[in-house]
C-alpha cells in the first residue's frame, strides 16, 4: 500500500499543478474517483466559480457531475498499482476468501487513498481549503460508509456538516 499511495501523492500533486496552471478561479473541490472493483482512478474537481453557478450548488457533493476530470495521465501509474491490488483480492476471492476478506482489501485501499491526500494537504493550501473527497462512482455495499469517513477526515467540521445535511436527503 505505502508504493499506491507514494503514486497517489505524486500524481495529486501534478493534477494540481495542472489545476493551478488553468486558473479556473479557485479549488472547490477535489475528489479521487474510483469504481467498485477498484480498477479505474482518477481525479475530479470543481472550481470556485462553478461551485458558485447553480449547477455547481446542485451538485457540489457529488463529484462525478464536477465539470473537471483529471489525472488520467498524472495517475496512470498509480492506477496500474491499484488495479494489481484489486486483481489480488478478486484472485483470492476467487480461491474461496471471503467477502469480509475483499472489503478489508478494498478498506485499506481508501485509507491508503485518504492518507495520500492527506499527505498533500499538509502542505497544499489550495487543497487543504477545498472539499476533498474519495468516492466510488458505483457505491453500494461498504463505500458510503468509506466515503463519509473519508469526507470527515478530510475536511473541516462545518464541511463535513455540510456533508451529512446534504447526504440526509438521500437516505430514507
């Protein structure tokens, strides 16, 4: 896990980076965006003055609606170490593991993702500010548990207030 996330940093960094060359008005938000079974990531992001529009507001907790994906190339290796972890876990499922055992995997694999970008809001002002986030684009099963303490971990208390106000509205 410490090799994913030494990738992870690196490749936030250089998204940022990028961020900050294209000047879109501030960092809004930030999310690493995985599926499932862990086999894709990247990058998402809105910008301050999207944030800002109605559509922005609308949709400022859910990143895969965020105008900005990034990362696909400054992530890339980060995603092939993903994906070689995520082939581990299916294999061992596969030879009789048991589910508990794939969500433990898929648990360290967020937390290893949070710690990353922990790691660069430590010294990235931009970021540390903004949202920041770890989601699944499928969700179900443990991800919206991870992606709550992800968003808690991560960002402010009144953020993350914000956040459970906001995620109130879906759960019934």
């Amino acid at each position: 896990m410490k090799q994913l996330e030494e990738l992870v940093v690196r490749g936030v960094r250089e998204v940022l980076a990028e961020i900050r060359d294209a000047d879109a008005g501030g960092l809004a938000g930030f999310a690493l965006v995985t599926d499932e079974g862990m086999m894709t990531l990247h990058a998402a992001s809105q910008s301050r003055d999207f944030a800002k529009s109605e559509r922005g507001e609308e949709s400022f907790f859910m990143p895969v609606d965020w105008p900005e994906e990034h990362g696909f190339v400054h992530l890339d290796e980060a995603n092939e170490r993903l994906v070689e972890i995520a082939s581990e876990a299916s294999a061992r499922r596969a030879e009789g593991a048991s589910h508990a055992d794939y969500d433990e995997r898929v648990r360290a694999v967020v937390s290893c993702l949070v710690s990353a970008l922990a790691t660069v809001q430590a010294d990235d002002e931009s970021l540390a500010r903004a949202l920041t986030m770890v989601i699944c684009t499928d969700g179900g099963g443990i991800w919206y548990e991870l992606e709550t303490e992800a968003v808690k971990r991560l960002n402010s208390p009144e953020l993350y207030q914000r956040y459970q106000q906001w995620a109130a509205q879906w759960s019934d």
